[in-house]
C-alpha cells in the first residue's frame, strides 16, 4: 500500500513539475473560491449546467464544480481519498485549485452531474424540472445543455494537456465533436482572459480551436 501511494506521489511531483512551467493557479482551494467570486464573476453570470444568471452576491450560493472530476484525478495520481490528496500531493492541489476547470453551478445540478462521464442521452428527459440536464442512471452518463458543450470540451482538454490527466478515447471523441459544433464565444474568452490574468496561463483551445485536432486519447490508468 505504500509503495503504491508512493507511486501515486512521485505521479503527482511530476504534475506539478510540468504545470509550473506554464504558470501558477491559487495556492489553494480556498483561495480559488475567493478568486472564482470576486474576479473571474465579479459582475456575476451563467452557472454552467441549467444556463440561470446570478449576480455577484447570489453566485456564492452556487457550487464550484470542477468539470473534469476531482475523483478522476485521485485516481489517476494513486494519492488516496481527496483529503490524503490535499495533504500529500502538490500537483493534486494544483490541479483542484486550477480555474480553468472550474465553472459555477447549482447545486442540484452538481450532484446529479457527480463524476459521470459525458455522453449524448436519448430523448428529452431533463434530469432536473427547468434545467436541461439529462442523467442515465443506467449507463452513468450525464448529457449538458448544447450552448455550453463546447465550453465543457475545452476545460476537459486543458485538463488533459496541461496536466497529463486522461480522457476515455470515446469521450475524447464526443468531446471533440461538440467543441467543433460549439466555438468559443464572447463570455469564454472573456472568462479566459480573467483567469489568465490571475494565473499566468491560458486554455489554449479557446484561443487556437485547432489545436484540439492533435491531441490523442487514451484509457485512464487501472
């Protein structure tokens, strides 16, 4: 069991190496909640799965959801649960505190999301009244409202390239297909260039849409 935490650290040491190249997230979670709130929606916005606007004081009702799921991510760095995560591995703490995977949502919404893949469901059965989530329990697949799937497919693949972290290649290939269907619009780019300004770093596939034709997908580790 040590020799496999051990693992899942140096893992993790390596992370965290490669993302200090390109630039610094918060130091913590906390300090990115901070920072998600008063600058990146200062002014307020959409949360991400059923499209509802706040303002800047009924945002910090919402949850902070991390679009490629933090239990993928602990998985893969083989540190443990997510508090063992947060105490021995820095590029876990990297990886929780970077916004550019980090989106507001309702609360609802983001338990039902839990950490289900994404997929196209069959049908129009809205998992949430009023919210055009659609979950199948049955398969644990969880289908977004189409203005942000090209949104969710870019922070996926930010993931994914800045972090090392994998994605399915069925998944890689839905993701790509809705980030070819849905372009950056305005407020994505906006909401980049915010957190480039507290981070240091860019998601590159808002910026350069093509860059996305060269990335390669493959299963998660075991």
């Amino acid at each position: 069991m040590t020799a496999f935490l051990n693992a899942g650290l140096l893992i993790g040491a390596a992370v965290l190496s490669q993302a200090c190249s390109a630039g610094e997230p918060p130091e913590s979670y906390r300090e990115m909640l901070r920072q998600l709130w008063s600058e990146v929606y200062a002014q307020g916005g959409v949360e991400i799965y059923c499209g509802a606007r706040f303002d800047r004081d009924s945002g910090r009702k919402l949850n902070a959801e991390h679009v490629y799921p933090m239990s993928w991510v602990t998985r893969e760095l083989r540190c443990g649960t997510r508090d063992q995560c947060r105490e021995r591995s820095p590029g876990f703490n990297r990886i929780e505190a970077d916004l550019h995977n980090i989106y507001p949502a309702r609360t609802d919404a983001n338990q039902r999301r839990g950490s289900m893949p994404f997929a196209e469901v069959p049908g129009e059965q809205h998992a949430i009244a009023g919210c055009d989530i659609e979950v199948d329990e049955r398969s644990r697949v969880v289908e977004p409202r189409p203005p942000v799937r090209g949104e969710i497919a870019r922070a996926m693949f930010y993931v994914q390239q800045t972090y090392g972290m994998p994605i399915y290649p069925r998944q890689g290939e839905l993701l790509l297909r809705w980030h070819r269907a849905d372009p950056p619009d305005a407020e994505e780019r906006r909401r980049n260039d915010a957190i480039a300004k507290i981070q240091g770093r860019r998601n590159p596939f808002i910026d350069d849409p093509a860059q996305a034709d060269r990335l390669r997908f493959e299963a998660p580790r075991r």
